[in-house]
C-alpha cells in the first residue's frame, strides 16, 4: 500500500538503544541518564540541518521509545536524568526549517505526537516510581524548554550565558503551543505577569531570577555541575519506594513486526485494509483463542503477551495512519475472536498488584488516549463474529459512533468488565462510561451492574449503541453513514472531534490538546507565520517578517 502523503513513506516508527542517533541511554543502578547530542545532518528527511540539538520527529521516536523501554525493561531505575551533550546548549526545541518545509497536516502530528511523548513521561512519574530530572546543561529554549516542563524538577547551569526561554512568539509568530504556555500556567503555577513577560523575552530568563520566577527549580555553577546533577539525581531517587518482593527483571520490548499487503497491513493481532478512493481504512483486532491466566504466565510471556503486543501494535498503526495517511479521514473498527478470553483476562489483570501487568494497563491507557487525540473519525462496527468487551468496549467507546447489528438470528457479542470501570481514563480524569453519560450519571451504574457478555438489544437498551439497525437496514445504514462522512470537511470535523470527545472537567492535558487542535491549526496557517514573509519563512534570512497587525 503506497502512502499518499507528502511527508516521506514509510516511517520508521521503530528505534532501539543499540541504534539510537541522537540520544545515549546509560544506566548507572537504578539512576538512567539520556543524553541528547542531535546529529545535525541526519534528520528524518532532507532540506534542514539539525543544529543546536534542535529536534525532528526521528528525535522524538528515540526519546518516546527510551521513555517506553525504561519502563518495561529498566523496573529498577527510579531517576532519569535528561540532559544535551553539547557545550553550552540543552536543546534549541523543534527544528524550524523542518517545521518551515512541513506539510501543515505533518506540522500539528509531529506537535501532537512530541506532546504525547512528554505526557508519557509525566505518566511515569505519577504511575511508574520514576522521577524525570531536567538536568539543563545550556540554553534550554522553545520545545527544548518544553521538554524540561514535562519533568519532575529542573536544574540549570548557571554559567552567565545559558537561560529558558520561549521565543516562538519574538522571533516565529507562532507559540509554544504543544504543552509549553499550558505547563508554565497550570503545572508550575507561574504568575501570569512573570508567564506573559518570559514568553515575549526572546533570550529568555537565566539565573537566580529563573529560579525567583519558579521557571526552574535549581542552579549550579560550572564548576559544581556534575556534583550538583548527581545529587539531585539521588534526593529524587530516594523520595521513591519501590516493592522489591517478587521478580523485578525486566521485559524485553521485540520490535513490531508486519506484513504489507495490497489492501494495507497485517499485524499478528490487528489488520489495517484501505477502502481504494474512499478515504477509509478499516482496522481490525483479532483476539486470540487462548492465552495466559494469570500474571506469571503473563511475564513469562513478556512482550508477546497477546493483551500486550495487540495493543502495541494497535499503537504502531494509530501513528502510521497519523503519519502517513492524513487522507484517510475514518477509521471503521472492528474487534473479532475470543470475547470469553478478553472478559476472563479483564477479571485477573485488574486484581494483580504485579509490576510487569501494573504497567501494561498503564500502556493500554496511553494508546486508547491515543485513539481520542487522533484526528480521524472513528465508528466502531458492532456485527457478527465481534467481540466489543471489556477493555475493548473502551474502544468502541472512544470511537466518535457505535453501529451495532440488532437482529436476534445473529450473534453480536459486547461486554462489561472491571476495564470499563476507572483503569483506563481519558485525558479529562473520567472513565469514558462517565465522559459518556455526562448528563446522566446513574446511567453508569446501570452499565457496570451488567457485569459480563450482552447481546445487541441489551446493549441498545443500556445507551451503548448510537444505531442498532436490524439485518435488513444494516447495510445500507452504514454506507449512508460512511458516505456521509467522508463527504464532510475534514478541517470542520477535526475541530468538531476535538470538542465533543472531552466533555466535563478540563485539565492540563485536555487544555493541551485542545489548545493544539485550535492554535496550531489557525496560527500555522496564518500568513504571519507562514505566508512569503511570515516569520517562520524569513528566520534564518536577511529578511524581516512582514506582519497584518489586524487583530481578529
């Protein structure tokens, strides 16, 4: 299947230590430091140079899957320390003359997919026992500044030249939009003066007034460094306690692996086809007959733990869609096979306090939030042979629509388990069943009491289907719907999308992604940032922007 983007196809969406460019992943007992030293003409395409550590999407994949892999197969490091490996400068932020010669599409994924990234490593801390210091050894500005947000404390080098700053705004005419002015405001609880007056200092804020304005949390001198790295490094190590009873050795992440056919991808678990000419690819996840029962045969399974390697490849093909198909508009998802094994296997792995599971259904968590900041439309396709249970209701659940066969000749098999009940909550804090029955509440109860499979009239009846057309009107129901869709503005339903998948409260990670959805998309289109003398065109030239100082 040939990508139709213009971005460069196909991606390699696949790093490991071993051969990793421009990161070094060390481990020192249970202290990690990632080192960042950018290779600057070995960026994920040609036209830029990566300079200054400034960063590109191949940047990014290593950094994700560094983050991935500590998890899974490093349970004991308790301190990750994130610092640059050249003089002077921690990381310059994204590369601006990647982001000038971007597609406008390839623009806001690599925004949302770096975000992604750094909420992983927020969730790390709140859920894996790892602490993450940003040890800043040079200028850390834009997205390299950013990064450090993401972590649990910063510390920079207080050598007369290096600051933070934000100088999207001064020197771009766009913003720190992926998580930056989000993280400063309501993360770090900085003043909004301080916060309005640092994002408009191009040069950024350095010294003790960063740590005054709370932008970082400590400075060391030069000459101090190393001491001062390795000390902080061991506070936030020992706030950690760590359950060491049990086995504690980590799990290997194999590479994923798939087939490329001529109607798409196949998988072990999960299969992508593409409907030719109609912007529409059809995924489905074939759960297994059997598999482990408990959480040792789970561990000693590791990475191909069918529960785990679905979902990672679920994962894979989310972002390669993303990626490399932004002409595909929705997604029709299916899920078939063993709907008993999926309910049986929601029973225990929810009960088990075991490291390896415990981070599993962390994972499982990120890439059904994967699933609601994907700007393509979902409809989970509910007909015969699926098996929509448990924590593969929370896929159907997250899709925009729900279509399920209501025929009582043919068995459509959905089900209700501990899953849908808090594990696995979206970006706003609420379970998907409460983001669901916003304005009912006790319609949650009335879901969860039906503990185990249902059939399609029940499910109906318990407000979980959008349509449950009968055999007769199936057909011609979902091709209207898909027809339909697919006619729409992708533009208008994106921002459509994004406004009615986070319902109820807002929190830094809904204002994220809502704020990337909104700014990006206008401010990356706007001619001040883009046009032939918008900032991003003219930086690095003799040329100075030309601006329409209209405000709209």
């Amino acid at each position: 299947m040939t990508a139709t983007a213009t971005q460069p196809a196909p991606l390699s969406l696949s790093a490991h230590p071993d051969s990793y460019r421009h990161w070094t992943l060390a481990i020192d007992g249970d202290v990690a430091t990632l080192t960042m030293h950018v290779v600057p003409d070995e960026g994920q395409r040609e036209g830029y140079e990566l300079k200054l550590n400034s960063y590109d999407l191949g940047v990014d994949i290593e950094l994700a899957d560094a983050t991935q892999r500590l998890v899974f197969e490093h349970p004991e490091v308790r301190t990750v320390v994130l610092t640059g490996g050249l003089d002077r400068v921690f990381c310059a932020g994204a590369n601006i003359n990647m982001l000038a010669t971007s597609t406008h599409a390839f623009k806001v994924n690599f925004c949302k997919y770096t975000n992604e990234t750094r909420l992983y490593i927020e969730d790390a801390s709140a859920n894996s026992s790892k602490r993450y210091l940003a040890a800043l050894n040079g200028t850390a500005s834009g997205g390299g500044y950013e990064l450090a947000l993401a972590c649990d404390k910063i510390l920079l080098v207080d050598d007369r030249n290096s600051a933070v700053s934000f100088p999207e705004l001064p020197l771009l005419g766009v913003l720190p939009g992926t998580g930056g002015l989000t993280r400063i405001t309501d993360k770090r609880k900085i003043r909004r003066d301080r916060n309005d007056v640092f994002s408009t200092v191009a040069e950024g804020i350095k010294g003790k007034r960063a740590v005054e304005w709370d932008l970082v949390d400590r400075i060391a001198p030069l000459s101090k460094w190393d001491e001062a790295v390795r000390d902080m490094a061991r506070e936030l190590a020992d706030s950690i306690e760590i359950d060491t009873t049990g086995e504690r050795k980590g799990v290997a992440l194999t590479p994923i692996e798939f087939e490329e056919t001529d109607e798409g991808w196949k998988y072990t678990y999960v299969t992508c086809t593409f409907d030719e000419g109609q912007r529409v690819a059809r995924v489905e996840l074939n759960l297994p007959e059997s598999g482990p029962t408990d959480a040792a045969g789970a561990y000693a399974a590791g990475a191909s733990w069918w529960y785990f390697q679905l979902f990672r490849e679920l994962d894979h093909l989310l972002l390669r869609l993303r990626l490399e198909f932004p002409s595909v508009g929705l997604i029709l998802l299916r899920v078939t096979g063993n709907a008993q094994l999926a309910l049986d296997t929601d029973a225990w792995i929810h009960d088990e306090q075991h490291w390896f599971t415990h981070e599993v259904k962390h994972f499982v968590k990120r890439v059904l939030k994967r699933v609601d900041n994907s700007a393509k439309s979902f409809y989970a396709v509910a007909d015969a042979g699926t098996a929509f249970v448990g924590t593969f209701l929370e896929l159907a659940l997250a899709s925009d629509r729900q279509y399920v066969l209501n025929d009582p000749d043919i068995e459509v098999k959905l089900g209700i388990s501990a899953a849908n009940a808090g594990p696995f909550p979206m970006g706003n804090g609420l379970t998907r069943l409460q983001t669901r029955f916003l304005g009912d509440p006790d319609a949650v109860g009335r879901v969860l009491v039906n503990t185990g499979l249902i059939d399609a009239e029940a499910a109906d009846e318990l407000g979980l289907a959008t349509f449950a057309p009968d055999e007769i009107d199936w057909e011609d129901e979902l091709r209207l719907a898909i027809e339909e869709r697919v006619s729409f503005s992708p533009d208008a339903l994106t921002g459509m999308e994004s406004n009615l998948r986070f319902a109820g409260p807002e929190t830094m990670e809904t204002k994220i992604f809502g704020r990337l959805s909104a700014w990006q998309n206008w401010i990356f289109q706007r001619p001040n940032a883009v046009g032939e003398r918008g900032a991003l065109k003219c930086y690095g030239t003799p040329q100075r922007p030309e601006f329409d100082f209209n405000r709209t």
